[in-house]
C-alpha cells in the first residue's frame, strides 16, 4: 500500500502549479512565486517541478485528447483534479522521457493522497494503456491542438497555414536563458559558458538560480530574451540623447538604454513594478530617471529623441516561457488591448521631436497587436512615417524584416539554436 512518504515532492508542487493556473487562474510565475513548497526544494527537484507543470500547459490540448481516448465516460467534475495528475503522468511519458512505471506509481499515490483514491483504478488503467500505446495515439493528434482556435486563425489569417502551424510547433519547446550584458559579450560569455547570439545576447541553458551565477550580483548583465532586446537597437545610436521609455517595468529595455548612454526617462503605470525596475537598475549600477504615471494621457514638458513604447499585449509571443498564456488568454482581451494600445501610440507620437524616432513593439503574435496596428495609426496620423528597416540592420535575422521593413520574429526562427520569442516593432519618424 502506498503513503504520503512515497509522494514525490516535486511531482506533488507540480500538481499544486496546475491546480493554480488552472482552477485558481494565477500566472504560472505567481504560481511559482507564491507555493512555499516550491521555494523550498532543492534545485534540481524544483527544475523538475517546473517542467513538469510547464510541458502539461504547452501540451494540454494533445494530453486530454489522449485521455479521452482511455476514459469510458467523461469524468465527474469532483474528477477534474484526476484529470490533472493524469495529464502530468501522460506528459511526463510521452514528453519528458521518463520511466512509465515510476510516472504510473507517482500518479496512482498523488490520487491516493490527494483524497481521491476512487479514481486509483481509472488512473492505473489509462496510464497503462498509456504506456504501452500512447506514442502510437500520439501520432494522430497534431500539435495544433494545444493552441487555442482563436490564436491558431489569427495566425493563419495573418501569415498562412504553414506558418501558423510552426508557430504553434515551435511555441512548444523549452527556452533557453537569454541575457543582455553592459559591455564584453565575448568575456561575460566565458564566464557563463554561453554562446553569443547574432543579436548580441548571450544563450545558455538552465541549470540552477539565474542569481548564483557569475557577474549576477556584480551587475554585469541582466536575463532578457533576445527578441526582446532587439527593440531598442532599432533606435540606433542613443548616446547622450533624450530617450522616453513607456511603459517600462520590469525594465530590462530600461538596462539596455541607459548601458548604452541614454538620458532615459522611464515612465510606468505601477509603482510596485516600477519599484522593480529601479530595483533591477541598482543591482546593474545604470541610472534612469523613473516616473509613475499614465503613459495614456502623462504630458512631458520636453519633447523626446526617441521614444520607446512596448504596451501591455496579449503576450503569445512568449508562450514558451510563460505556457499560462494558452489558457489564460482569450479572444474578448483584444479589444480592450487593442484600444489602449491605440491610445498609448497616440500619446506617444506626441511627445517625439522633430527628427526623432518612436519605435512600437509588442511580444505578440497576434497581428492584431503588430501590423494591424500600426496601419491603422499611420492611416489615422501623418505627422510621422516609416523609417523601414533593411536587412542589414539585422544581422542573422534578416528573414525577420517584413515585406514593409517592420521587424516581426517569430519563435522558430533561430531554430537551430533554440528559437526565439514572437516580436513585432516597427520604426517610425517624425519629419
């Protein structure tokens, strides 16, 4: 008979993290943030804990499409959170390589412990059947599955069926740690046994707390995806000149400006993440001025070189690290999304000076939030134009200029070396 001492306590959080983002609807980073048993595990248990909550949001629409498959009748609703240990036992077979048998006992004692032990006989049967014939089922269930409809047709509407089923493809593997350095990307690379990407960013894997490893507490560098960071190359050289950041938190443009010698005014609706930035700026030794405010309607008294916008967006760019977005999202954002969005670039366009420049990014693939948007601003306001981009502004990313020279990336570029989050920018100037 199985006890409470043979639950594994990773696989234990790992169902604790589910529950939350699905039942409770947290962020998966709240969820991990705020379960004290997580914190509390060792290194390498918590890696585990994490990927194994992380690979059953990527693969829940491929996960209950194989169990559906094992069940007689559909289960109860008391039976949801049966529902979810089977799930992380099926992802754990299927996805993460692990031992069938030790994946079915630790699933089997979960139920058990969780107070659930009439679901021990359906447990044990699906994920036998599982086991031994899961990949073969596995074989008839496209990936597109896990994408909600609604992303999967704006995604095919907006780049084509092939595309967007890359997209979801590739939206489904692990990141890779992504980091921007103050300076000497070739000698901080070393330090970290990473490699230097095109863009400049270093890439490593995961392998312990980002904040152990060498130049964390020095300042030296910060963890920012390489997509992310490429925004603000876009505005060129910054050196001594006035630069706008709205809606700035946590910051990591915020860093990439002031390293590069920018007068920054960072400006942020929330004084909790905006205490983050100034957080993360002092560990770096970078100074920026910090402002709260409503970056929709905030007037400056100066006008601004350039001006960086990034709005709050759906964020299905960064599916791969944060996999709550595929249930957490849902159609009825966009237009509340979209019309700020509308509102923060208006208010933008106004605060740049003659000459200067506004770049406009999101981390959305929707391109709703991406090139929709921008037309729609440049049909509505001639007071600026497009400064389009060429591929030699990109280098190892020309593919990521679009036919109108907007930068849209898309997470299975980069492939070879462990892809990319989905971007859009585009350059604008004001003559």
């Amino acid at each position: 008979m199985s006890n409470s001492s043979d639950v594994s306590a990773a696989r234990s959080v790992a169902f604790d993290l589910l529950r939350s983002v699905l039942a409770r609807r947290k962020s998966f980073d709240d969820a991990m943030a705020i379960h004290d048993g997580f914190r509390r595990l060792p290194p390498r248990d918590r890696g585990f804990a994490r990927l194994i909550a992380a690979t059953t949001l990527r693969r829940l629409g491929q996960l209950d499409a194989l169990i559906d498959l094992c069940l007689e009748k559909p289960l109860p609703k008391a039976g949801e959170a049966v529902r979810d240990i089977l799930r992380m036992a099926t992802a754990e077979m299927l996805f993460l390589g692990v031992a069938p048998h030790a994946s079915v006992d630790s699933a089997v004692t979960l139920v058990e412990t969780r107070k659930l032990a009439k679901f021990k006989g359906l447990t044990n049967a699906v994920l036998r059947r599982l086991s031994r014939d899961g990949k073969t089922m596995l074989a008839e269930v496209p990936e597109t599955r896990n994408v909600p409809e609604w992303m999967l047709t704006a995604w095919t509407e907006g780049f084509g069926r092939d595309i967007a089923e890359r997209i979801a493809g590739a939206s489904l593997r692990e990141p890779s740690l992504d980091i921007s350095v103050k300076s000497d990307p070739e000698g901080e690379a070393k330090k970290l046994g990473a490699t230097v990407l095109p863009t400049g960013s270093l890439r490593r894997g995961f392998d312990g707390p980002v904040d152990a490893m060498p130049g964390f507490a020095e300042g030296a560098w910060w963890v920012q995806d390489a997509a992310a960071a490429l925004p603000v190359q876009l505005l060129g050289d910054i050196k001594d000149k006035r630069v706008l950041e709205l809606c700035a938190a946590p910051g990591g443009k915020t860093a990439q400006l002031a390293a590069a010698g920018a007068r920054v005014t960072a400006v942020d609706r929330s004084e909790p993440r905006l205490g983050r930035l100034r957080r993360n700026l002092a560990r770096l030794r970078l100074d920026a001025e910090t402002l709260v405010a409503d970056a929709a309607t905030w007037q400056p008294d100066v006008l601004f070189d350039a001006v960086l916008l990034d709005p709050p967006c759906t964020s299905t760019g960064t599916i791969r690290r944060h996999p709550d977005i595929l249930h957490s999202k849902s159609p009825e954002d966009l237009p509340k999304l979209t019309a700020l969005q509308d509102r923060l670039l208006g208010n933008a366009a106004a605060m740049v000076k003659p000459g200067g420049v506004l770049v406009f990014c999101t981390c959305s693939l929707q391109p709703e939030e991406g090139e929709r948007r921008i037309e729609a601003f440049l049909a509505a306001d001639k007071s600026l134009e497009r400064a389009p981009l060429s591929p030699k502004d990109l280098p190892g990313l020309e593919i990521c200029v679009n036919d109108v020279g907007d930068f849209r990336s898309f997470p299975f570029h980069l492939a070879e070396r462990g892809g990319l989050d989905g971007f859009f920018a585009a350059r604008l100037i004001r003559a």
